[in-house]
C-alpha cells in the first residue's frame, strides 16, 4: 500500500481542489448571466450562496462516508456531483430556468464541493505525519488560488462561446481532471511513516509527537476543544469573508484610490489567500497549531483596529494583504490542528462538522458589515466590531492551549 508517492498523492489532493476552487470565481458568471437572462443581481448571487450552504452541509453529513469508503470513492462522487451541477447549469441556462440552476449549481455542485473539499485533505493528514500543515496547505492552497486560473478562462470561454456552451465544457473538464486525481488517492496503512522520518527516529534527531487523544466524531463533540475549534473558524471566516466582499468600496473609501486600482487590490488579495494557506500552514508545523492561531488573532485585532486611520495607501494594502492570509492560513491549518487534538480516527468527520463554521460564516460576515454600514454610514466602523470579535477568538484560542497542556501534563 505504501508504495505509493505521498507527493503525487498531494499532487492528486492539488487537482481536486483546483477544480472545486473554481466556486470562487461565481462572480464572473454573473454580469453575462444578468444581461442574457435579464434577471437581477439577487437572482444570480442566490446560486452561488446555496453552494456555500450545501458545501458546509454536505462536508458535515458525508464526513463519515468519507472516512469509511476511503478519499477514492469519496472524490469520485465529488467528480460527478460538481461536474454534473456544473453541466447542468449551462442546461438550466438554456431553458432560463432560475431554479434549475439553483439545484444544479447550488444543490448538486455545493454537494460536490463538500465531499471533494474534506475527501483528500483527512488522508493528506495521515501520508504527512512530518509535515501535517505543509500538507493540508497545499491541498487548500489549489482551492485559494483557482479562481486565478479559472476565472480567466471563463470570461475567454463566455466570450467565444456564450454561457452554457461554457457551463458544459468546463463540467466536463472538471469530471476528468477530479476522476482523475480522485483514482491516484488512498490512505497509507495504519501507523505510517516516511522512511526517512524512520529513519531520524532510530538516529534520536526526531522524536513522534503523540496527538492528544484518539477520538471518533461523536466522542471529539463532547469536547470543549471542538467547539474551540469552531468558534476560532468561525470568527475568522466571519471577519475574513466580510472584508472580501466589500473590499473594492472599503478601500475608495478609506484611502480614496480610484475603481481600478481598487479592483487591482481585490485580485493580489486572492494571491495572498491561497499563498497564507500554504505559509502559514507549513509554519504551524514548526510553532505549533495553537501557536499560529494566537499569532492570527492577535496580530488581526491590532491590522483591524487600525485600518481606518492609516492613510498611507501601501502601509494600509500591507496590511489588508496581511489579513488576507491570515483568512487563508485559517483554513489551511484547521485540519492539522483536528489531527493533533482528536487524532485520525475520523478525522474527515471532524474537518466536516467544523466545516459548518464556514456555511455560517458565509451568512453573518457579510450580514454584520451591512448593518453597521447602514447604521453608521461608514464602513470604518465595521472594522472596530471585527477587531472584537479577534480579541474573542484570542481569548478562546488561549484557552485552547491552556487546556491542550492540561491534558499532555495529565497524560505523563
């Protein structure tokens, strides 16, 4: 079993999420959408928003099918969910069918996102038990960065052969490139390890860091560590999400740079998502999962305090890039962290069920910003309540240490 490649194995993780990734950029469809079907923005956005929904819910209830029948049968099924969803969307175009477009686009592509986002990370885990963050963050780097890839095409695409023609080349392409991934995936044997990580062992340069507990989905949700670990997404999430949605009016309006090079910004913001999901998450392997979270919320309390008074247009990008990939590391280090705290056991149906926290994200970040903004009339002010909520999440993420060392210090 173990001859396999852990790095084509990662590879294969990489293609998988690439593909999935491509939900980030919805917002090309939806101008040509608008003028072709004459619907409204709401109409549109209401597609991209049950995606998000069935993501969250699909990666919760399918986290145990996925740890029982392997990342193989589990990213397969992905494959024909999101491809389908995705061909079927240029059908429900066709037919100018709003809800044919919803259950495609939103019900069974959001289910295909779940499945194939939680399908390779778990077995990621176990391949890597050197390098768990290194690992996961590369798998959720591919998810950040495809709508860099994906977003041009589909505009070139649009523009050569209209909004379905699109819909279905693209569902097809990605059904062969996630099968294809999904077929080079599968779980090492039990207890293994890289043979020159072995090989360290037996030199003393190396020593096994034990996780905390070996725990199964419904013993790690009786856990306060569990809900830590939500809440800590959550707020990340919650903020993070916020800020990328209004981000292009937020940065006219607190530095006053024009339309263009605010949308400038808003793209090197997705180059320093997807790249904080791989720097932070190979740094976690060094400083330790609960170190880098307290790093995060610490270091974004004070970027999110400051923001509306830097008046400097670079030193205020510096640090909205900052954030960026602290939203990104976020995610990335989340399913190393469930590693060390609840072991591998199930630990798909973990990263599932603290997945719910992006789902929930999705509604309130976006929601907090808009009520303030039409309470204060500035969207200044929704940095100083995003700058509390970290200063909570500092709280919780401190707790969290508190009692992981409790329980290590128990243990021996």
């Amino acid at each position: 079993m173990t001859e396999k490649n852990r790095w084509l194995m990662a590879l294969s993780a990489v293609g998988v999420h690439l593909c999935i990734g491509s939900v980030y950029a919805w917002s090309v469809y939806v101008k040509p959408i608008q003028e072709q079907m004459s619907w409204n923005l709401t109409d549109v956005t209401i597609a991209f928003s049950v995606a998000i929904f069935f993501l969250g819910l699909s990666a919760a209830l399918m986290g145990k099918f996925v740890e029982k029948n392997g990342p193989r049968v589990s990213a397969l099924i992905a494959a024909s969910l999101f491809g389908l969803g995705t061909m079927g969307s240029g059908l429900a175009i066709m037919m100018e069918s709003k809800l044919l477009l919803y259950f495609f686009y939103g019900v069974l592509g959001g289910c295909g996102l779940g499945i194939g986002y939680i399908s390779p990370v778990s077995t990621l885990v176990k391949w890597f038990p050197d390098k768990r963050g290194m690992a996961t963050g590369l798998a959720i780097m591919g998810f950040g960065f495809a709508s860099a890839i994906w977003g041009p095409t589909i505009k070139i695409l649009i523009g050569a052969v209209g909004i379905s023609s699109t819909f279905f080349i693209l569902g097809f392409a990605y059904f062969i490139i996630m099968s294809l991934s999904a077929l080079y995936l599968q779980a090492p044997q039990n207890d293994y390890m890289p043979e020159h990580f072995k090989k360290k062992l037996k030199e003393g340069k190396k020593k096994i860091k034990e996780d905390l507990q070996s725990l199964g989905l419904n013993e790690a949700i009786k856990t306060p560590r569990f809900y830590g670990l939500w809440l800590m997404l959550f707020i990340n999430v919650t903020c993070g999400i916020a800020i990328i949605g209004v981000a292009s009016p937020l940065l006219q309006e607190v530095i006053g740079i024009s339309a263009l090079a605010a949308a400038a910004a808003v793209g090197l913001m997705g180059i320093f998502n997807g790249a904080g999901r791989i720097v932070w998450a190979s740094l976690s392997d060094y400083l330790t999962r609960p170190v880098v979270y307290i790093i995060f919320f610490f270091t974004q309390a004070i970027a999110f305090y400051m923001l509306p008074s830097i008046t400097e247009v670079i030193v205020f990008q510096f640090v909205l890039y900052f954030i960026m990939s602290c939203y990104g590391g976020g995610f990335a280090s989340i399913p190393a962290y469930i590693g060390d705290i609840f072991g591998t056991k199930e630990l798909g149906a973990i990263h599932g069920y603290i997945l719910t926290a992006w789902a929930a994200a999705g509604l309130v970040g976006p929601l907090i910003i808009s009520i303030v903004k039409d309470m204060t009339g500035s969207y200044s002010q929704t940095l100083y309540v995003f700058a509390g909520f970290f200063i909570v999440a500092l709280i919780i993420s401190l707790a969290m240490l508190l009692n992981i060392n409790k329980i290590r210090k128990s243990k021996y």
